[in-house]
C-alpha cells in the first residue's frame, strides 16, 4: 500500500512541477517523500530558490504562510489546513499593536513560528537558527521586544547579556520537557551529550551541552565522536537522527514530545495535496509585502 503511495506522489510531483518540503518534526514517511527535510530557516530559503511551480509544504502553518509570502508567484499547499502551532496563536496583530504604545521605541523582534498578520507589525523575523545574530545585529542602544516566545527570548538574552521585553508566549510540546527528567538521565546516564531546542524552558537548556535549531541538532549530533545523546526537541526529529547516525544511541521523551500539529500531515493528504492542489495557503497582498519585508531582512542577515 504504501509503495504505491509513494509511487503515485513520485509521479504527480512530476506532473505539477512540484516539490515536496517537510520539516524536522513530520511523521517519517513524510519526511522520506520530501525533497528537503530541514528547520525553519532552511524550509525558507530552499522555499525562495526552487523553480517548481507548486510547493507542498509538510510543516505547520505559519511555515506554509512564510513560503507563501515569500514566494508569491508559485502555489503553496498544506496537506493538513488544521496544522497549526499553538505558540504562533499565543499573539494576535491586535494585541501586538496594544502593546506597540506601552513601547513606542522598540525594535519588535518577532520569532518566525508567527501569524503573517503579526509579521507585517514587526521589525524584523528571525528563527531558532539565526536568533542570536538578528537581535545582535540590532543597535546596542535600542530597546528590543522580543515576541511570541519567551523561552527562545530568554535564551537569546542569556547569551547576549541584553535585556528585552518578553512576550508570555511559549510551546506546549517544549514545556512538557522537564529540567527535572532531564537532570535525572544525566545522572543515569553521564556519558550521553543533552542536545535541546532553544524552545525548552532555561533549567532544561541550563543542562545542555549543546541548544540549537532542529538543523543545528542534526548537524551537532553528526560531527560529534560521542555515541549516545539525549535529544531535547519534538519526537519527529529522532527518525532522521537514528537513519544518518546507526552507530550512535538516542534517548527522548517521545510520547511527551509529540507536536500533535506536526503529525496531522499523512502520506495520504501529501497524495490528496498534489492531486487536487490544496488547500492552498495564501495571504492577502498587503499584509504579505510587510511581512515579506521582516523575512528578507532576517534573510539578508542569515
Ligand atoms: P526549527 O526552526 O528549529 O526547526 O523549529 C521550529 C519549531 O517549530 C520548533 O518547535
Ligand atoms: Fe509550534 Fe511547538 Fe509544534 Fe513547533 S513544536 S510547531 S513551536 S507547537
């Protein structure tokens, strides 16, 4: 069955001139099928250089949205329209204008997992990948905002030692990941490497070896001698881990870990995406050229 699944994909990505993309977090046999499997940052920018005609995104939505709006000639389709991410829901454009007044000098810094009607608000975007680099590119003497989540925030001014306002936003998949687990695997286990997600809470990345972007993870875990790693980050992203690294040993959280948005994308409605061309995710023009703005700032940085 799931041969000619694949097969039948394979042949309509022909067909339509598309191409399949597909986050970290993606059930594997999703991630198979793609033709990129990267972060955020990395979605985007092979999002911006392909010359296919139609992009079926396998992420969640705001990722769909940010492929939309920087690549307005070409049709974006989401397998799953309901894939969304709690974190990007926690700020609406409304209340991102609100608080704008209680801070009139800020430069908004605005995390990539965001609505495009929040990005069209801001100064610039940036993504786990390349958070510390677009807030230090930022004039030391300027007040920042740093919006929707207060743990990638956190992180970002622990390692630049540059206070920002913080807005209360945050993932629910991240959180569920406790300092108090992890402190007892590093006890049980002192050889493993604690690799996390910028994501999870200060106590959990106060424990880690190494925090990164999904990508970043990937490549540590790669370039490293160790054998065995606790992985910090969404479940999905054991599956390429364990097939790029069959000599080394991986320890997660899994169930408590899962992003339920993540995993509504199937094999199924990535075949039903590239037959029927939606749903299609598409993004009013004037909000799309100030949100594209924010990205290409963020792009030019990176
Ligand atoms: P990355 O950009 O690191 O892949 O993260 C995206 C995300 O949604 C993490 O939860
Ligand atoms: Fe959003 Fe968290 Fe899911 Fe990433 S893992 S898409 S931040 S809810």
């Amino acid at each position: 069955m799931e041969n000619s699944l694949v097969k039948r994909i394979e042949e309509l990505k022909k067909e339509r001139n598309a191409i399949i993309l597909s986050h970290n977090y993606q059930r594997g046999d999703v991630q198979d099928v793609a033709d990129f499997v990267g972060d955020s940052l990395g979605l985007s920018q092979t999002a911006r250089k392909t010359d296919a005609d139609v992009i079926i995104f396998c992420g969640v939505h705001f990722m769909a949205e940010t492929a939309a709006i920087i690549c307005p000639d070409k049709k974006v389709v989401i397998p799953d329209v309901n894939a969304g991410c709690p974190m990007a829901a926690m700020v609406t454009a409304r209340e991102l204008r609100e608080k704008k007044k209680e801070y009139p000098d800020a430069v908004v810094v605005c995390y990539v997992n965001s609505t495009a009607d929040v990005k069209a608000e801001v100064d610039i975007c940036c993504t786990s990948a390349n958070a510390v680099k677009v807030v230090s590119s930022i004039p030391e003497d300027k007040q920042i905002m740093f919006i929707p989540d207060k743990s990638l925030g956190d992180y970002v001014s622990q390692q630049l030692g540059r206070e920002m306002i913080m807005w209360e936003g945050f993932c629910p998949t991240h959180h569920r990941i406790t300092g108090e687990y992890v402190e007892k695997f590093k006890k049980d286990h002192p050889d493993a490497l604690i690799v996390v997600h910028p994501e999870c809470t200060r106590d959990v990345v106060d424990l880690a070896h190494h925090v990164a972007s999904t990508t970043g993870i990937i490549r540590y875990v790669a370039e490293s001698s160790a054998k065995k790693f606790f992985i910090g980050t969404e479940s999905g992203i054991i599956h390429r881990l364990k097939n790029e690294n069959p000599d080394k040993e991986f320890f997660h959280v899994l169930k408590l870990a899962d992003c339920p948005n993540m995993k509504l994308n199937s094999l199924e409605k990535v075949l039903w995406a590239l037959e029927d061309l939606e749903p299609v995710v598409t993004v009013r023009e004037d909000i799309a050229a100030k949100a594209r703005s924010t990205i290409e700032k963020m792009l030019a940085i990176t």
